[in-house]
C-alpha cells in the first residue's frame, strides 16, 4: 500500500521525512491525531529491514498514541517518530539527537518528542538544546525516564484482568512470563515478585537476563517461543511489538495477556477476535501501558503529581471498563478504540462548541 493511501486508510493528519547528512539522522515523524490537543509520542531509534517497514512502524505507533492519550483522557493527540539506524544497536550521538531536535522543532508543537526504545534521558536532553517541544531529559528537558509510570499501569491493568476473570485482586500464587526485562519489563517483574507473585522472563539482552535473575531471582527461558505456550496466569510482553499473532494465539495456554509493549497484535482486528474466541483476556496495549504517556504529557500540560498519579492509577478502572464491554464488540481491541474514540469525538465537539 502507498504512503497516501496508507496515511488515509489510519486517517494521519501529516508524515514527515528528514535527512541530515552530516549527523547521519534519517527520521520520520508521524501525526496522527490532534484533535484533542498537540501530540507526545517517543522517538524510536531502530535498525529496520526497509524504510517500508519503518513507516508501517510509526504509522501504526502513532496511531496507537492517539488511542492512549484519549483513553487516559489526556488533552493531547497522538502521534510518534522513527530514527533510522543502519546497524542494530548503533550508538546514540550528541549531533544526532540535537538533528532531531531541529527536525522536531519544525513542526512547532505540533509533535512532542520523548523516550522509546534507544533513546535514554541524555538523548532527550541533547534534542532539548534544540526544541523545547521535548520530555524526558533531566537537565535541559524534563520529566526524566517514564518507565516507572508505564510499568505501574500495566501492573494496575492486570489488576483489572484478574478482576474480570473472577479471581482475587492478589498476586500471590499468580506466575507471569515476562517478554523482555528491559526498561519496563524489569520493574513489572519487580512489582509483581514485590506483591507475591512469581516471574519467568526471556530476554535478548544477556545484560538484562544477568540482572534480573541476579537481583530479582526470577527464573529465565532461553527463547521466546516456549515463554508464550507456559502455562503461566498472566503472559506479560515488554519489548517489541507485533508478537501475538495466529500461531502464537493457537498455542497459548495463558488466560491473560497484559503488558508494557505497544502494537502487540500482528493485526489488531484478526487477532483481537482470535483472542476472544479462544477465551483469552486481552488488556489492550495502549490503555495497559499508557503510564509513561500519563506522566510525560500530565507534566507538559501542567497536571500536579498528584493528578498524574490518579490518572496512573485510573488505568485499572479504565481496564475493566473496557474489558466488561467487549462482549458488545468483536475483541478487547475493538472495544478498547471504540472508548477512546468516543472521547475523542466528544472533544472535537466541545471544540465546535467552543468556537461557535
């Protein structure tokens, strides 16, 4: 599918390409949504097989931004960029990131950028020295890492799972396979072990796994493909998205799936069904892990701490929510986008409201 099409077919407002030569940035910018306000949306740094599979990508990342700003019922829209790497784990530069802050800039607030996978608080900081239109950094942005609140929502989302399923609040006796124990997938595991439960991670990482198992005592699989057929209460994916598809819904033997990932679903409308059919509950990634987002966008419009940590902790009432009501949709996924909908027409209203 081309680029227009494609940009019609999800209803993105602007997709943005950049190249800087003398940095080696090469970045796409995609927003979606700003009917609900201005979009914070992370900026991933990934070494893609194509630039096709890049923009699919930030597309479908920038989308579920859209989703999770409105569902956390944030005055914010969505949208999400891409840092192009030529090799896998290439490392971050000073020059790089203060590129991409000059591309972020040029689009005037319209999109704030902020942490994803291979950006850290010193790349945000560098951007900072170029746009204010940054969270994340310590010293010139702010905000610092998110990872904390996004680990928190997900472990208030399952909350809600074990709620809907009919079974004690109370993660003792509950296992969860972990899907990568990275930024958020760790700190998941922590809470979940600090609560009474146990833990069994995968990870690609032999830094991550060596932690985990050494200070969180967690028992490790060597691959992902067994961790998804464990008979475990609650399979938990944390690192990149688009895991979940036919194959590994055939063989899951877990009653839920809630984590910190985004675009879990190979194809959300497929898979959504398949997961209801097979009796499976779904926490839909962008209200399960919308804590980073709550933090980050609670602080740039000016929320207290104590708001954003309501809004943190509503994500296990929202979960529910929207987990009673998907018997009315085909999947947890349809119902899940069905909310955040409403809230975002109910705000393009009060702005045709306002303005008449």
């Amino acid at each position: 599918m081309k680029l227009l099409q494609q940009m019609t077919v999800m209803d993105h407002e602007r997709v943005v390409f950049h190249q800087d030569p003398e940095s080696d940035l090469r970045a796409i910018i995609a927003v979606h949504d700003t009917t609900l306000g201005n979009a914070l949306g992370g900026t991933r740094r990934w070494c893609y097989a194509s630039e096709a599979e890049a923009i699919t990508d930030v597309l479908r990342l920038s989308e579920g931004m859209t989703y999770k700003a409105a569902a956390a019922d944030l005055a914010m829209g969505g949208a999400k960029s891409v840092i192009l790497l030529d090799t896998p784990a290439q490392d971050a530069t000073a020059e790089q990131a203060r590129a991409m802050g000059r591309f972020v800039e040029t689009l005037g607030g319209a999109y704030i950028a902020a942490e994803d996978v291979g950006v850290n608080e010193q790349f945000c900081d560098w951007m900072g020295e170029e746009t204010s239109y940054v969270m994340g950094g310590v010293t010139v942005s702010r905000g610092g890492n998110p990872a904390p609140f996004t680990s928190l929502g997900a472990f208030n989302a399952m909350k809600a799972c074990l709620a809907h399923a009919g079974r004690p609040v109370d993660f003792a006796g509950v296992t969860v396979g972990i899907q990568g124990l990275g930024q958020t997938g760790y700190r998941l595991a922590k809470l979940v072990i600090d609560h009474g439960g146990a833990v069994i991670g995968t990870d690609v990482s032999p830094h991550a796994i060596t932690k985990a198992v050494k200070e969180l005592d967690i028992k490790v699989l060597g691959d992902d493909e067994s961790l998804f057929e464990l008979d475990v209460d609650i399979i938990a994916p944390c690192a990149l998205g688009g895991v979940l598809g036919p194959d590994h819904i055939e063989k899951l033997n877990a009653p839920i799936i809630c984590g910190t990932s985004n675009n879990v679903l190979v194809n959300p409308d497929r898979d959504g069904q398949l997961l209801k059919e097979k009796g499976t509950i779904y926490a839909p990634d962008f209200i399960a892990n919308a804590g980073g987002l709550i933090r980050l966008a609670g602080l740039y419009i000016g929320l207290t701490e104590d708001e954003i940590d309501k809004k943190v902790e509503r994500i296990e009432q929202t979960t529910l929510e929207v987990l009673s009501d998907t018997r009315n949709y085909a999947s947890g996924y349809d119902a899940a986008v069905a909310f955040a909908r409403k809230r975002i027409e109910a705000g393009a209203c009060k702005s045709v409201g306002t303005k008449a």
